[in-house]
C-alpha cells in the first residue's frame, strides 16, 4: 500500500467517534497513542496564574508544577466564566456558563437536567471517584453527582498544615482502581485563605515586616468591610504569606502527580488548573469573587497526557469551560450538545475548527456585592470590556498593551465597545434554568463566612 493510501485510511479512522481523541495524530508522527486508561483532573482553589514559575514568575514558588508543565501543554490565556468557587467549578464540571446551569448564587443546587462531566464518563466505561477540599463543591450542591465515590474533606481557614489527606485519599484510589478506567477528580484548598504554611516555606518568602497583616480570612475580611486598613507594604507581606502556601502545595502536587506516574506508566491524561485567583490591593480589594479583572480570572490550565505534545505553549485565549469537551475527545468520547465549551484539540493539532482563534469569551456570577451577579465581562481577542448592571457603566481594556487593566480606553474605542456591549446584550438573554434553592444552616453559613464567603 502506498504511503498516500495509508495516509487516506489512518484520516478516515480518525473521523470515528470513538477514536476522536486522536484528532491530533498524522501519519507523519507515527502510530496512534492508546487512549489513556486514568484521567486526573487537579483543581487548585484561589491559585494566580502569575505566582507560578512555568508561567513566568521569577520567585521559587512552583519548582515541581514546573518540571510537570515543561513535559506538557501549557494555555497562557485562559479565563474563568466567575471570580468565585462555586458556579467557576460548576462550569468546570458542566460546560456551560453559570447562566446555563443557574449556580449564581451562594444557596442553589445543580439542575438535575445538566449533564456532568463524570455522569458522561460514568456512562462510558469509567470509574469515577472524587475527593475535595471545600464546602462550596460537597454533596449539599450536587456537585457530587456522577461520582461512584466522592468524599468531601473539611476545610479550615486556619489549617497550617498541607493537604495531605487529599493527597493520599486520590493516591490509594490510584492504587486501587489500576486494572480500570479511572477519572479522579482531585480538589486542593491549600492556597486559600487564611495564608498560612509550614515555617520552612514562609522563611523562604518572608522579609522583615513588622506590621499588621497576618493573612487571616477573618483580618481580610475586616479590610473588606472597612475596620482594617492595608498599605503597600501589608499588601506585599500577604504576597509573601501567599507565595510560600504556592510553594507547600506544590510538595503535594510532587507526591500526587509521581504516584499518577508511577501508577500509570505515562498512560495517564492530567488536566492542572485554579478555579480563580486572588486580590492583593490591584484595585484595592483583597480576596476574590467581586470582580471580572484578571487578576481573578485568568487561570493556569496544565494539560500532560499520551501524544499530546510536550513543552507547547498555547496563546490562544481559551476558557475554563474548554476542559469538559477537550477531556472527552481526548479520551474518546464524542462532547454531548449544547456545550458552551470548545474543543480545543485543534490548537495543537493543525485540524480545522473556525473561530477558535477570535472566539467571544464571558465572564459573570460575582458574589459578595450589593447583589449577585452585578459585573459582567465580554472579552474577544485582546478588547475586554466590562460593564456594571446597576450603574451602566462599561469599561474597556486593551489586553495587549495593557494587560493588568489599567487604562480604560472605551472613549476612544466607541466601536469596539458598542460591538462587545452588544455580543453581552445577547449573551444575557439566555433563558435562566429552574434551580433549587439548598438553605444554609446558620452553622453552614457561619463557617463559610469564616472561609471568606460572603452570605
């Protein structure tokens, strides 16, 4: 058979369903990689993009992360569809933008009508286990459902330790689910507030401050509400505090992901991400959740797996929605519709998918306003505007030059800003699902207003 023939008969396997995941094959790169038999999806809560090494961070706080991400596809410029926990990692999960699934707000349970991410692997041969870190993603929101085991580890604001149990609890379930197909959905808290870690790595970020900022939820919370007042130098300390939880958490990332790879002798497709990021008095505010600025938004999404490319950076700017169907493709399973994620196989396969390039991205859901959902954000290519629901007013920023947003340029840019308000109009009409209200206890409540959250 000539070498054109067998070119014609690998292309016309490749259009089949299931072998969709190796869209990124040619026949000048050899055989097709088998499809992955374990599937780890790692979430970070409250990790910047900016504060790690693989994406240009000049202090020490990701050296293992690092190594993992050289080996790996890295997406530079990838936007969270909320500021916040739980409708970011409800998008996450689903595909949808929070408009879609209706996790807005701090009290409501995923519509049974959306389709998760493990339900879809579940049906497909996968044994699907998680375990988290956080109220936000327990039982009590439905975020559990397609799960065969799911366990929810408390967290705690004051916790200095690592989490360790996280660690171990996904590493035995490695170990025990080796002859299955296995999706492991791992939740790390570590890097949330209170900023705090073990003393050998805040020696190493630590100067000689001497002021008020201890890091603690409860002390940026009284900044929140005007009872403490932060300067630059408080600011750079709670950086500090920050950087060396980065740096604990990623002692951990070392153990889970050599078990991963000991476990699964690089047959192991694994997804690194944050849900959202982190203020430290860019616009002077401190924790997350308020606001689209991309200090908050913009994520790190780490992609290492068989026959994906190793040490790729990607530009393109994608969403955190992209994860579900590019997980799916990637093992072999065709994306259900409906999904307002991409997939983003072609980015570094050369396939041809128009518009990924100039794609319209969104951002919404903000809590711990006057209300919820008050800013919303509309980004396409390097434009992003912002725009406030109560006030009207509407922002934008030119992220090319500008891309801490600093200058607002809408005077100048009428035209750009009326083709995004526009695109945002539609956005907006998006019909708002039927949710079911989940009450807080006032202990629930409480306890999650000790974490940061706002009721």
């Amino acid at each position: 058979m000539s070498s054109r023939r067998r070119c014609f008969s690998v292309s016309a396997l490749l259009a089949l369903p299931l072998l969709g995941a190796a869209l990124f094959v040619s026949c000048r790169s050899g055989p097709r990689p088998s499809l992955p038999r374990t599937v780890v999806l790692v979430s970070i809560d409250t990790l910047r993009t900016d504060h790690l090494g693989c994406y240009g961070y000049p202090r020490p706080t990701s050296p293992n992360l690092d190594a993992f991400a050289s080996g790996a596809l890295v997406f530079e410029d990838v936007t969270s569809p909320s500021p916040w926990t739980l409708p970011a990692h409800a998008s996450l999960l689903t595909g949808v933008y929070p408009s879609r699934h209706g996790m807005k707000g701090p009290d409501v349970y995923l519509p049974p009508a959306i389709p998760t991410l493990a339900e879809t692997l579940a049906r497909h041969g996968f044994m699907t286990a998680a375990v988290v870190n956080s109220h936000r993603l327990s039982e009590h929101y439905g975020l559990d459902r397609g799960f065969r085991k799911f366990l929810y580890v408390r967290e705690n604001a004051g916790q200095r330790e690592p989490g360790t149990a996280i660690t171990e609890k996904a590493v035995r379930w490695l170990q025990n689910h080796a002859d299955k197909r296995l999706f492991l959905f791992v939740h790390y808290y570590d890097v949330h507030s209170d900023y705090a870690s073990r003393p050998e790595f805040e020696r190493l970020f630590r100067g000689s401050y001497r002021g008020p900022a201890d890091g603690t939820t409860r002390q940026l919370q009284a900044f929140r509400e005007g009872r403490v007042r932060f300067n630059a130098q408080d600011a750079a300390h709670l950086v500090d505090l920050y950087d060396a939880g980065i740096r604990q958490l990623d002692e951990e990332l070392k153990r889970l992901l050599g078990a991963i790879e000991r476990q699964a002798s690089g047959r192991a497709l694994v997804f690194v991400l944050s849900d959202h990021g982190e203020e430290f008095l860019e616009r002077g505010g401190v924790l997350h959740g308020r606001t689209q600025f991309q200090e908050l938004v913009r994520v790190p999404l780490i992609v290492r797996g068989p026959g994906l490319p190793a040490g790729r950076r990607i530009k393109t700017p994608v969403s955190l929605l992209d994860v579900f169907p590019t997980l799916l493709r990637l093992v072999g399973v065709t994306p259900p519709p409906g999904l307002d994620g991409e997939d983003l196989t072609p980015l570094w396969s050369g396939a041809s998918r128009p518009g990924l390039q100039d794609r319209v991205l969104f951002g919404e859901a903000d809590q711990g306003n006057a209300e919820v959902d008050i800013t919303r954000a509309v980004r396409r290519g390097r434009h992003k505007l912002h725009y406030d629901r109560l006030t009207r007013a509407s922002r934008l920023f030119d992220l090319e030059v500008d891309p801490w947003e600093r200058d607002d340029v809408a005077a100048r840019e009428t035209e750009v800003v009326a083709r995004l308000s526009e695109r945002l109009a539609r956005f907006l009409l998006i019909p708002a699902p039927v949710v079911r209200p989940v009450p807080l206890s006032p202990e629930e409540a409480e306890r999650l207003r000790s974490l940061g959250y706002a009721q």
